[in-house]
C-alpha cells in the first residue's frame, strides 16, 4: 500500500496505513493501494468567501461566520463553526440568524473572491494544462502524463498544490483523487476541510453500493423520491437492477443512473468551461403578486441579463424564468427560441410568456431570468446580428 504524507511529502511503502509520518511524525496520512495510479482530481476551496474573509481579518478565525446579508436574502455560504450551528448554503437569512444567533455576518465582496480564485487557478495550471473550473471555487483537473515534468505521481503534486494554496494564498482546499470525474467529485466531499479523499477502481462498486441514490448528479429531491418510491433507495439497488429496465423507466436519465451507479463515467476534463447559464435574479424587500409590479422587475433583469451577454459576445436558445414564492418554494419555467438571442426585449417578452401563466395569487419574494443553451455570438444570425 502506498502512503504519503500531506505535510512533509514523503512517500511510504508497506502493508498497512502508518498512523503518522516515519519522517515528520505528522497525523496528516494518505494511504491507498491505487495512489500512484490514479490521476483525475476535483479541488474544491473549503467555506470559500468565509475563509478569504478569515484570512483578512484574524479576529473572526474563532467566531461564526456568515457569507449573506439582508433580512430577505440568502446564506452564500458559512464557515465550518457556523455550519455546526446547523447554518448551511442558500439557507434564508431569517433562518441563519436564528440558528446562530451570535454569527457575524458580512455582506460577500466578489471582486475579492474572484481576484483569489484567479490566484488559486494560476496555481492549477501549473500542475496540469487541463483544467475544468466548475465554478469560482472548484474545478476538475487531469494530471495524466504528468509524472515526467513535475518528478512525482499525480498524487505527490496535489498535496504539494494544497500546502501551496494555504501557505501562499491562506486559505484550504479539499482533495478528491480518483479514475474518473463523477467519484473524484465524490472523494472531495469525504475528508472535508483540508482534505484528501481517494477512491480506487478496486473498491469504486463496494464503495457505491450502500450510499444514497441521492449522491448521484442530477439525481436531485425530487427524483431521489420518485426512485424511492420504485424501491430504490441506495446505489447498491440500482446496481442490482437490469440497464434495460431502468432506461424502460426513467429514459435517457436511467441509462445514466446504470452508468453511474457502477462508477463508470467517460466524461474527459475538458477546456471548454464556458457559461452553460448566464442567469440574473433579485430578491424583493416585499411579496409581490401583481402582474404589473414583477414585470416591472423582469424588464430591468432582462436588460441586466442582455449587459451580461452581450460582454461576454454569447448568446443562449433557451429562457428561463424563476421565481420563488413566500413559502420559498421555487418555480422554474423554460421557453426555447428559434435563433439564439442576446437582446433585452427577445428575452424579455419570452419570460412574460412564461410569467402569465404563473399570476396566480401567489406573493413572490424572488424574480430571476436566465438564459442556457449558450454559444458565441458570431454575427451569422444568431442573437447578436439581430
């Protein structure tokens, strides 16, 4: 079995999983018989704008803190001391406050977020050209064939990479190894804050088998209760199922579920990371029910949401318009255009389309328009030329 030592790097070989380091005598040990071999990895930053903010102000290091602001809005996200007071992401703020009463609570400052992800991302480069950002705070990467240049296995270089992050940037990330995207994904979640998760190929169906059908992406509430309703509650039982009778049943999404459930994914940790969505929303200081007063709101999103576009040069085919009620249940509707758009009145009469049909009664305290199906504006007839 192969060992490393997150601290100090030395590489152990033998049977068994060393308690500390023979070398530094650090606890922070790494053992798994497949170390050497596996190469796709998923970085994800722990409590991320809570432990940029952390880092700049020392006196919050021992205190519970919050990422949000406004009695309406929402949580962005929460230290590991605030989360053990139940606080957890996208969480009310009403809600936050009352869990933990004695949090801080500072409104986010992107501009700040992003200029040290950009850091954190210069540093991934380094390891690998591929790199796959998942979003400001995560991303895939593919240390395949890496072994020559940086003089150490995939592993090697990633807990050097994470000792680099909190030492140069100051602050943590967690780890996820494996073969594949979907279980580096995963290990990443496993060993959280400072972690480094590994999942073999040996181990990656008995690993599966007694999680939740839930721990599959995609697999959201809803259809975790539509499986469980057809008596599947855990992986192991979607193992055990015939492909042919889920795909019978749920469609393109039970072929995946096949696939998954299994561990396999053929996904490659691609370059092209650009926006899927480009989305806008606002959360009102009151309920609104009316027509007049939320399409108000949709048209300066909507124009919001055209900026956004037309400075990236993308266009998208597909309008979506979301809305969340007083009871904080959501509502997502879509409408797909014939030629992709960037214009603000394209898509703002397309979500009036998708608005009249929810004026119901029902007081809203958020709005949101976004726009998928996103390429870039060319000049040929899509969105931008028109």
């Amino acid at each position: 079995m192969a060992g490393l030592c997150r601290d100090c790097l030395q590489t152990v070989d033998g049977a068994g999983r060393p308690d500390r380091c023979p070398s530094c005598g650090s606890p922070r040990m790494v053992a798994h018989d497949e170390l050497d071999t596996l190469s796709i990895a998923h970085v994800d930053c722990d409590a991320f704008y809570a432990s940029v903010e952390k880092r700049d102000n020392p006196g919050l290091r021992e205190r519970p803190l919050i990422i949000g602001g406004g009695v309406r809005g929402v949580v962005s996200t929460c230290c590991y001391i605030a989360r053990q007071f139940g606080v957890r992401s996208a969480m009310p703020m009403f809600k936050a406050r009352e869990l933990c009463p004695d949090a801080v609570v500072i409104p986010p400052n992107m501009a700040k977020y992003v200029a040290v992800s950009r850091t954190i991302r210069a540093m991934m480069d380094q390891l690998t050209p591929l790199v796959e950002p998942l979003s400001i705070d995560e991303a895939f990467l593919d240390l395949s064939g890496t072994e020559a240049v940086h003089r150490a296995t995939p592993a090697v270089s990633l807990a050097r990479f994470a000792g680099r992050v909190e030492a140069e940037v100051g602050v943590t990330v967690s780890v996820g190894l494996s073969h594949n995207k979907f279980l580096a994904k995963i290990a990443s979640e496993l060993d959280k804050p400072r972690g480094f998760a590994v999942i073999g190929r040996a181990e990656t169906v008995a690993f599966l088998a007694s999680r939740p059908v839930g721990l599959i992406f995609g697999v959201g509430k809803v259809f975790s209760e539509t499986l469980r309703r057809d008596g599947y509650e855990t992986i192991g039982q979607l193992q055990q199922a015939r492909p042919e009778a889920l795909i019978r049943r749920y469609g393109e999404a039970g072929a995946r579920l096949a696939r998954l459930a299994r561990g396999e994914d053929d996904r490659q940790v691609s370059l092209d990371s650009g926006s899927k969505t480009v989305s806008t929303e606002t959360t009102f200081a009151a309920d609104l029910a009316d027509y007049d007063s939320l399409s108000t709101e949709l048209l300066a999103l909507s124009e919001r949401l055209s900026e956004r576009l037309k400075s990236k040069g993308l266009t998208g085919d597909t309008v979506t318009l979301k809305l969340k009620s007083a009871g904080f249940r959501l509502r997502t509707r879509a409408r797909h255009l014939m030629i992709p758009t960037q214009l603000a009145n394209v898509i703002y009469r397309s979500g009036l389309q998708l608005l009249l049909r929810e004026i119901d009664g029902t007081a809203f305290r958020l709005i949101g328009i976004g726009i998928s199906g996103i390429s870039t504006a060319d000049g040929s007839g899509s969105g931008g030329s028109r």
